[in-house]
C-alpha cells in the first residue's frame, strides 16, 4: 500500500459521518477548489512517468474501447470546454462524474463510460483502462439496460478536504482529490449506493494540464 492509500484509508473514519451528513446535502457537484497553502503531500520521487495528459487518441492504441454509441450520457451534466485543465479539483471531479454516469442507451457496458472519463486521464493511464474488457456490466447493469435506464452521481468533499487535511501545492506535480460519491440508478428500482473514491493526479510541470493517472474505489461505503 503506498503512502497516498495509507493517507486516504486513514481519514475514511473520519469523512464517514461527514460523508452521511452530505448525502442529504445533494452536492451540485460543481468545482469548489478551497484556497490551499502550499504543503506538498507527495514527493517528486513518487510521481509517475507519463505523458501530457488531455490529448487522447484512443485511436492509436492497439486493443480499441469497448464500442458504445456516441452521445451525452443523460445522467452527466458537464460542458467539457468550461473546464480548467489546470485546476486539479475540477480535473478530478469532471473525471469522477464522468467514470460514473454509464447510460445504456449508449452504452454497452460501464467501461464505455471509462471511454469518456480518458479525456482526463494521462495517455498511458487511458491505454490500460480503455482495453476491452470480458464482461457483461453484472446483473444490475443489464437489468438497468433492460429498462434503458442510466446511472447518475453526485460528490461531496470529505471532512479531510473540508478540513484542509489534503492539499497540493503550487509547485507539486501530483494531487488526490477524495470524495464520497452517491450512485442513483435511474429507470431500475435500486436503492442509491455510497461509496468512496479517490481521484490521484499528475501533470508534467506547475502550471500544464493535470492528467488522472489512478483511481481507488471502495466496494461499498456504509
């Protein structure tokens, strides 16, 4: 387990309750970067090799994604030229939201909805997460497909984030970006799920375009 694992399964108790306060909060999930001192939390020495993220071309690769149907999924709610590729909390929620709304009118299965989210990913993090993968989505998803229903999802800071726990400064070339995520399944009668996710981020120098270079979910968040 690395440092940042450590740091985010450390504060888990901590955002628990903060996470079942927010959850009748109905998060907009708009950016809402707090002003952060410059305490780096992770050392250059971590950082990953990558390339310049936010110039995918998923064309290149040599196993393509899974093959959806182009479309705005009808769950997410994102203008994706509004967003500032040089602001780590917007990267990570836009990546977030988008990895989480798979819709079946246009989706074949979940991963199609990774598809979309390698707009924010590194080149190299794209290449792994966009492969085709044997799987049919489980037996919620094709019970959601048999109702062309769709997956939305809200996020809330955790009480590490409210509390300026994590931070990244301006000269750090990595970031993570916590959250408890709300899951609702729309056209399926399912019980909305919570859980938590952990966005981690890296750009190639202070101030370029920050790339999604890893992501931690939990099974379930209760």
């Amino acid at each position: 387990m690395n440092p940042r694992q450590r740091l985010v399964l450390l504060t888990l108790p901590v955002f628990a309750l903060a996470g079942c306060a927010e959850d009748s909060a109905q998060p907009n999930g708009d950016p809402n970067p707090a002003t952060q001192s410059a305490n780096p939390t992770d050392s250059e020495d971590s950082a990953p090799s990558t390339r310049q993220p936010g110039t995918v071309d998923l064309s290149t690769f040599s196993d393509p994604a899974p093959t959806g149907k182009a479309g705005q999924p009808r769950g997410l709610y994102i203008d994706a030229d509004t967003v500032d590729r040089t602001d780590a909390d917007e990267v990570a929620r836009v990546f977030a939201l988008t990895k989480l709304s798979p819709d079946t009118r246009i989706d074949v299965t979940p991963a199609d909805a990774d598809r979309r989210a390698a707009e924010w990913m590194t080149d190299e993090y794209a290449e792994s997460q966009t492969k085709p993968r044997d799987s049919t989505g489980g037996a919620d998803w094709i019970a959601l497909a048999a109702n062309e229903g769709y997956q939305s999802a809200e996020l809330a800071d955790t009480a590490a984030m409210q509390d300026g726990l994590i931070t990244t400064g301006p000269e750090d070339l990595t970031a993570e970006r916590p959250y408890i995520a709300t899951i609702s399944e729309n056209g399926y009668d399912m019980p909305k799920e919570t859980f938590a996710v952990v966005v981690y981020l890296t750009r190639t120098q202070p101030g370029a375009d920050w790339g999604v270079y890893d992501w931690y979910q939990e099974t379930t968040y209760e």
